[in-house]
C-alpha cells in the first residue's frame, strides 16, 4: 500500500536561527509587525510503500535518521496517511 | 493574544524538483527503496499577536504572500492555533 509522509525539521529550540531573524526584519520592514519569534526549516513530502502504517512509520524515521535530519542540530516530526 | 503559525512552503506540481531526487537517491543508496517521490520545501513557525484567529490568518496570509512564498513556483498552506 503507498503512505504518504508530510516531515518538518527544525533547528533545535536552544539553536540560533538568523535565517529566522532575517525573515523577521524583513515582515517588520513591510509594516507587518505583529510578528514575533520565526524559525525556518524543512518540510519534506514523501511517499512510501509499506505493507503497514507501522512499517511505513519504521521506514519514514530510518530516513530522517539516517539522511534527512542532522540529529545534532534539529529535530524531527512527521504524519503518515495511507493514499 | 498570541497564535503559532505553521506554514508550508512547497514547489508547485508542475516544477521539477531535484532537492527532492537527490534526495530519493540517497535514500535508495541507504537501501531504503521502499521510498517512491520525494518533494523538499520550507517549514516556517511564526508568532503572531492578534484580536483573533481571524487577524491571525489575515497576517500570516499577507506574509506568505508579500515574503515567504514565491507564488510563481511556490504553493502555501498553513495552519493557525491560540497559545
């Protein structure tokens, strides 16, 4: 059966992101102000054949794992719906 | 009050994407083949401070569409909850 993932990583809470302070300046130059705190990361749509949702839960977290997420720095989180 | 923001940021269906192949390719160099379409964007988290949810989503609508998406190849969803 496919399964479809949709994954977010993002840079750890305690990790500074300046990519997010820029985007922050930048809305606060277009006089959106009511902006605060922004963090930036991945998000990742991935598809999987798997025999079940659990195998395809075990496929989807060995690749964030092993490739898709720099465990040191971010962390991730991912849904799965069967398609 | 305050909400959090969480936006996705996606190329359009119709735009290669080759983040996304390579990425599909290391997956299956990491012998996990059971990977089919791989598609790679932004993961955004933003706090808003708003009257309501309603002013929330019109802000958060207003970003995306004047910064954070590229709307000739981007596509944005988001989701929006009080905190």
């Amino acid at each position: 059966m496919k399964y479809v993932a949709e994954i977010d990583i993002m840079p750890q809470k305690e990790i500074l992101d300046p990519q997010g302070k820029a985007v922050k300046l930048g809305l606060h130059n277009l006089h959106i102000d009511s902006v605060g705190d922004v963090r930036i990361g991945k998000h990742i749509r991935l598809e999987v054949e798997a025999e079940s949702e659990e195998k395809a839960k075990e496929t989807v977290d060995t690749a964030c794992r092993q490739l898709l997420a720099n465990l040191i720095m971010e962390e991730y989180t991912f849904s799965i719906q069967g398609v």
